[in-house]
C-alpha cells in the first residue's frame, strides 16, 4: 500500500559553521535546529523501515494528535491552529480513504467511516464546536486502536 507522508517534515538540513561572534540568540536558534534535525532523522527512519500497517496506524496517530491539538487550539481560543490542526486531520483521513482498495469488501464500509469522520470534523472546524471535534477525537481513537489490537503493534 502506498502512503503519502501527511508529516510535514523535511529531509536533515545540513547546518552552516557558527562563528564566535554570532549572538546568542542565533546560536540558540541553530541548536534548536539541531534537535529538529535530529528527530528529522529519527521520524525519516522510523517510516522507511516500517510496515505497511504500522505506517496506517502512524496515520491514526496522526489524526489522534492533530484533533487533540485542535481541541487545545479551541480551549485558548486560537482559531487559526484550531483551522490548521483539523487541515492536518482531514488531510490524513483524504490520504487513508485515496490508499483503499475498493476491491476488498469492507474498505466500502471504511470509506464511508472516513466520509463520516471527515464530515465530523469539518462541521467541528466551521462551528469551532468541542462536542463534534470529541466524537470525531472518539472515532479517531477507536480506529487507531483497532488497528493496534488487530495487527498487535507495539
């Protein structure tokens, strides 16, 4: 199954030498972006070497993660990360529906499950409503660990 990368994250930068006279605060910036590298890297790896079902259940993760952001974003009433986040989510559910092979019987009941779950969060986003980002945070979990128990992924 091919799966689009829904992460935006881009490929290790090389960095550039420091010199002495560069500000702290500049150095500070070029340290953090050494740790940004450094799970660059990690996260790289960790998706080439995985599995089909465990790069599905990455995309789960995804999900689950950027509709709790949202829901954070809403708290402090920071609309425009609310928008962002629950981009991000339906982004990923569009990449799960468009990788379904619609010859297998029940990718037609998935499909309509993302359909649902997309539906979901676009009302969440457009009425900034906690209750629909909830359910489509509740459905989000039950698929991730579903597919968790289903392909014991660790």
């Amino acid at each position: 199954m091919a799966v689009m990368n829904p992460y935006n994250y881009s490929k290790p930068r090389h960095f550039m030498k420091v010199e002495p006279e560069v500000a702290k605060a500049e150095v500070s910036e070029v340290k953090r972006n050494a740790v940004s590298d450094k799970m660059d890297q990690y996260l790289e790896s960790k998706i080439l070497a995985a599995k089909p079902e465990e790069l599905t259940y990455m995309l789960y993760e995804g999900i689950v993660k950027f509709i709790k952001k949202a829901l954070l974003s809403l708290e402090s009433k920071n609309y425009e990360q609310v928008n962002y986040n629950t981009q991000r989510a339906q982004a990923i559910v569009d990449e799960l529906r468009s990788t379904l092979n619609m010859d297998i019987p029940l990718s037609e009941s998935l499909e309509q499950l993302y359909e649902y779950l997309n539906f979901k969060l676009l009302n969440a986003n457009i009425g900034k409503n906690e209750q629909e980002f909830n359910d489509a945070l509740e459905i989000a979990e039950n698929f991730k660990d579903t597919w968790k128990q289903a392909f014991n992924i660790k």
